[in-house]
C-alpha cells in the first residue's frame, strides 16, 4: 500500500536529511529556497499536490549541451541511471561560464538544476571549469557538493544521484530492463536467441493451458465424415461458469462443467501477426509441444477425428490432459450404473470413446495425464447420485480410490502402449503411484482378475466390451452389504 505524506512531512524529512549530512538532500533544499513552495498546500497529500519546479526559458549553453551528452552516454551504459530519468536545465538566467570571461580572473560558477522522472524536488548544484582557461571537455566540468562544499567531477557526481525511493514501489529487474531500453531506444531482438530459447518464449507466451476446438457444426458431431473435415484451432480457454452462460457458442462448449480451478485466457495470437518465420515456430510450438487440455469427451473426439490442417500437419495430440467429471470417465468408457442392489455397471462398447486413446487411432500419443475431481464437486454424476437418497443427503460414502482403480482398469487396454502416463487431481498418493508403476510397467497386473472385480451387469445394452471377462458378474459385498443396512436403518426409521 502506498503512504501518501502530507507536503509538511516530506519537507521535514528533506530538512533532516540536510541535517544528518545528505549531498542531494542538501541540494533539494537549495532548490526550495529559489523555488519555495506555495504555503497554502502545506497540508495536501502527495497524491493531491506535488511540488512541481517552473525552469527559466533555454539558453544556449556549451556547459548544459555537454551535460546533456554525459547523461545520454550514462543511460547507455547504467541501467540504474537510465531507470530514473535524469534531465538537466539552467536554474536561472545568469550567462553562461563558457566561454570565459577575459576580464574575471577567478573561476566562474553557475547553477543548474538536475530533474528526474518520479523525484518531486530537483537538485540543485554550482557548477564550474576546471581549469577555467582551455578547451572545454567533459572531465573540466566539475560539481560542488552542496553540503561539504567540495568539487566533484561531473560524470562522478551524476552517478551518485539516482533516487529509486521516489517510485511508488520497488523496481523489478524486468521494469530496470524496460526503461533501460525505452531510454536508449532499443529493441530485444527476438530471432537472435537460439531456437531452443524461443520455443520456451512462445510457449509462455501462448499461455499456461490449450483447450483446442474443433470448428464442426454442433449438429453434424454425429457424423464421422463432417469431424474429420472439420479445422481444429486453439481454442477459448477455460471461463468461469457464470461468464459462460452468457456468451454464444463456441463460448458455451463447456456450459454444463463446474470451474474450481480458476479462469484459463483465450491462447495469446499475437506472435502469429509479426513474421513468417515467427509464425511457423509459434504454431509448431503451439501444437506439438504444449499439453492439450479437456473437459468434456465430445470435444476430445471431435478434434482427435479432425484430418486437415494441423492434424496432419503437426503432431497436434502428442501430449494431452483428460480433465473429465466422474460422468464424464463413465461416458467415455461406455460404462452406465444400472439401479438396484447389487450396485453393477452395464458396459455399451459402441457408446465407448476409450480406442481414442488407442495406438490405432493416436499412434503418437506419448504423455497422457488423467485428471479426476472430488465427488462432491459435480453434484450431477451417476456415481455420486448412486449413493444419496431422494432428500439429497449422503447415505454412504463413495470411495474414490474405488472409482480411479475402475477408471484406470477400464483404460489399460488401450493406454498400457503410452510411454508417460501421469493421475492427477483427487487420487490418493498410493494410488497413484500403483496405478503409474502399472502403466510403466514397473509392477505386474492382472487385467482380467481386476476386471473380475468389477460388477458389470449382462444387461441387454452389454453387447462384450473387449476387456470384460467371463467373470463379469462379481457384486462388491462391502459396498451392497453398507447399502442395505442404509435401506434397512430407513425403513426402520
């Protein structure tokens, strides 16, 4: 938070500096004295009144031109001098001391007076040659310090000067760097790094995440031949639900998802507007090397299906995130809870997304990262409506390590040949390592046996599901057991 003093306050501090020794704030007070402040806004704040210095008209001054040229060569040289801003004027209109006068045979001074960008109150200083006869140079020109009344020379004066306090707030390296380069008029000069370095500039620069979309019509989703015409592009983002409901499509693509991470900006396009070259490199940075994010099974299908554009011309699905609901895992899998006690699981495989993620469909899928919620986030999923009554209070708590070895069993076949797969989100830590050392293969796995375990239902919509085994009818006794005492302890109620 910033202190705003009252001008009082900032002149009894420039007094007791000029007290405790202070050169520049010698200096400030010797500008007040030609320059006093206007008395009636002795009480004002600083963001209400700021002392401002009137400068006298511009003379015509070979001692003022060559200061001018020292400061120039400073801002170039020091980034702290060129941060603050340093200017120079002539204090009033006495004549210039160059050239000498032939009639003074003791040194001539003069004032002048030293302004900076944020500095309320200048400096000013008498200033003289040294020797007074001669050429003019840089090193003649000599400062008087105010306060100890001894002769500096000018370029070592100026380096003592720099006020950084008057800033609001601490300089950053970057904001130094920036005004630096505003100061001297240059330019960071991207292409000069090496590619490597750029690749990571880009990255950052197009954003933390990628939602890709793909442009096929919401009506023709159903129709393989139009996803695969369709163009895929960067996306929108990730918005808030409640900024979302109100936005037209493509806006609304994920209307029916919760946030509880935070708004993600539309990727940053700029880059793609200043070179070819430039170009070229952020697209390919854009689709091959950053991490694809999604949040609803329709989407991820639609852009996995796409075979145009940079589908085929990039490796667009090398890396990516699924970040479904409970659901939305269910969906994908083509897996629907059936009602009734046992608890058991009907399995569509023509409903199933799970051979997207298959070696046939992304041959070059090499990270995969599965993202799972708490349950009580998504109040609309069937696993968490599975265990709650009409009143909508919890009757039996779910297990979500229950559901992630499920999910992560339903998806083995078809992930067990991706290099890097990685549980994020609500997964228990032993989990998560069982189910990553599983997928790498570091620690053997039973795929039918862990299928056994899962009650899926001879419905009639269960049509074989290529990873369901003959034991595919296996109740869960502790949860059904935990569930009828449930249904027992009511009706006794």
């Amino acid at each position: 938070m910033v202190n705003h003093d009252k001008l009082f306050h900032r002149l009894g501090c420039i007094k007791r500096l000029e007290a405790a020794g202070d050169e520049n704030a010698s200096a400030q007070r010797l500008t007040l004295k030609l320059q006093p402040v206007d008395r009636t806004y002795i009480e004002d704040r600083d963001d209400i009144y700021r002392y401002q210095w009137q400068s006298p008209p511009w003379q015509t001054d070979p001692v003022i031109r060559l200061i001018i040229q020292v400061i120039r060569e400073l801002n170039q040289e020091n980034c702290l001098f060129a941060a603050v801003g340093v200017n120079v004027w002539n204090t009033d209109l006495s004549p210039p001391i160059w050239p000498p006068n032939p009639f003074m045979f003791s040194h001539c001074q003069k004032l002048y007076t030293f302004t900076q960008e944020k500095q309320e109150f200048p400096l000013t200083v008498r200033i003289t040659i040294i020797p007074a006869c001669g050429p003019l140079f840089v090193e003649s020109i000599y400062v008087q310090q105010p306060c100890s009344k001894v002769w500096m020379p000018l370029k070592n004066w100026l380096l003592t000067i720099p006020d950084i306090e008057a800033f609001n707030h601490p300089l950053t390296p970057f904001e130094l760097t920036r005004r630096y380069w505003r100061r001297n008029g240059r330019a960071f000069r991207l292409m000069d790094l090496p590619a490597e370095i750029r690749n990571i500039i880009f990255e950052y620069a197009l954003g933390p995440e990628i939602h890709p979309l793909s442009n096929v019509n919401l009506l023709q989703e159903e129709d393989i031949t139009a996803r695969q015409n369709a163009r895929i592009v960067f996306g929108i983002g990730r918005r808030n639900r409640m900024m979302r409901e109100s936005m037209p499509p493509p806006d609304d693509v994920y209307l029916h998802l919760s946030d509880f991470r935070g708004n993600i900006a539309r990727p940053s396009l700029a880059l793609l507007q200043t070179s070819k070259q430039v170009c070229l490199e952020v697209l390919e940075v854009g689709w091959e090397a950053t991490t694809k994010y999604f949040m609803d099974l329709q989407v991820f299908a639609n852009v996995a299906d796409s075979r145009i554009g940079p589908a085929v011309q990039y490796n667009c699905l090398r890396k990516i995130q699924l970040d479904f609901t409970h659901a939305g895992w269910l969906k994908f899998f083509g897996a629907r809870i059936n009602s009734g006690i046992p608890v058991s699981f009907a399995m569509n495989e023509s409903e199933s997304k799970g051979h997207y993620l298959g070696i046939s469909k992304l041959p070059k899928l090499s990270r995969l990262e599965m993202r799972f919620y708490r349950p009580v986030e998504h109040r609309d999923d069937q696993w968490d409506d599975q265990w709650h009554g009409d009143s909508g209070h919890e009757l039996l708590s779910h297990c979500q390590s229950v559901f992630v070895d499920m999910i992560c069993t339903f998806a083995y076949p078809f992930v067990k040949h991706i290099r890097h797969i990685k549980l994020m989100g609500f997964v228990k830590k032993e989990t998560k390592t069982k189910w990553e050392n599983i997928y790498a293969g570091k620690r053997d796995h039973d795929q039918e046996y862990a299928m056994s375990t899962i009650p899926i239902s001879n419905h009639p919509v269960f049509t074989g599901y290529p990873f369901a085994s003959a034991r595919s009818l296996v109740p869960i006794p502790a949860v059904a057991t935990s569930y009828l005492k449930t249904m027992i302890s009511r009706i006794i109620i």
